[in-house]
C-alpha cells in the first residue's frame, strides 16, 4: 500500500526540482547572441515524444531529481545561416504521454535562455554539447538539407568563449560558464564570447 505514496511524493519531487532550480529570470545575453524567444523556429521545436529515449541515447540516466553533487551552467546559442534559433525549455526532462514530467537527466535546460544546467548526483562526470544535442533530437544527420535541424553535425561550426573550435562538435566538453556558439553558414557578427547569467548562477 505504500508504493502508489512513494510513487506521488517521487513525482511531485521531480516537478518541484525542475521549477526550482531557477533562481531568477535570465539576463540577456551579450550583444550579438540569441535572443530570447517563447518558441523555437520550424523544425527545432523540442518534441516531448520520446524524450526518455534521448537521454538513454546520449548516455545519460533518466533521474528521480536534479543531483547536487556537481551543478553549474553553460550558455548556448545557434545560428542557422544567420538567423539565430531559440533553444527549447525542458530538454532532458523526460515526460509521459501527457506531457508530465516523469524524469529528468543530469543535463538539462528549464526555458529558452540557452542556458543549459548541468546538475548530477556524482563528481567527476564529464558533460558534452553532443550528449545536449542528441537530448534535444537535433543535429542527427537524418536529413541532408545543409543547415537544417536535422542536417550532420559536420556541417556545422563552433565557438566557445569567442574562439572558434576545430574538430567535432560533438566532443566539446561544457565547462562552466561557458559561452558556446553552434553556427551553419558564415559566424554571426559579432560573435558571441560570453553571456551575462543571472545571479546564483
């Protein structure tokens, strides 16, 4: 009789993790980075069906709640061939088939600032753009459109803090408070090389 309260308090934990970690509204970001939108542009939308599957897919566990062991923020922006693409709320938060909130990853974002947070119940895990990415089900070379949210990952530069980085973008580990820039197309003008994060971050 026990196990449908456990299951309750469990879920409600999970909710009240996810609106918690928030401290404050962000800040807006450096000139020349993305802006803060409500909804992401056509075809980069965060779709909720299997949301549990994409974080098994980049390596991740699906968690009962936000770990505290390591936590702290790097900030993301795209550009697709100039214009810059809203990074969705709620990827590597895990739902039902109702779109509540069953589960969440150690990597995660909880609105459409880019921040991504990264909060897991150990130390000494290593957290990579690619492993966002796959979360977020873009970038998977499903298409062969240049530029489009599922167009391959080689096609597509980076930059962190303002340096522009070779090699895959797949492999960049996240740092705290970084500044990650993913573009298709030339790089924006300016390039971002930092972001302003609210207060606690």
């Amino acid at each position: 009789m026990k196990k449908p309260l456990v299951l309750a308090a469990s879920l409600a934990g999970i909710v009240l993790a996810v609106a918690a970690c928030t401290p404050a509204a962000p800040q807006s970001a450096t000139p020349g980075s993305a802006p803060s939108t409500s909804a992401p542009a056509t075809g980069w939308e965060l779709s909720p069906t299997g949301s549990a599957g994409r974080i098994a897919a980049a390596g991740l566990e699906v968690l009962d709640a936000e770990g505290h062991v390591e936590h702290f923020h790097a900030h993301l922006d795209v550009f697709a061939d100039g214009t810059a693409i809203t990074v969705p709320a709620n990827i590597g938060i895990a739902v039902d088939a109702a779109d509540k909130p069953v589960g969440i990853s150690a990597l995660h974002s909880h609105d459409p600032s880019g921040i991504i947070h990264v909060e897991a119940p150990k130390a000494g895990d290593t957290f990579t753009l690619g492993q966002f990415l796959t979360e977020w089900g873009v970038l998977n070379g499903t298409s062969t459109s240049p530029g489009s949210p599922q167009s391959d990952i080689t096609g597509w530069s980076a930059a962190v803090n303002g340096q522009k980085r070779d090699g895959s973008l797949n492999s960049i580990v996240l740092k705290a408070r970084d500044e990650i820039v993913v573009f298709h197309g030339p790089a924006p003008d300016p390039l971002p090389g930092s972001y302003t994060f609210p207060e606690g971050y």
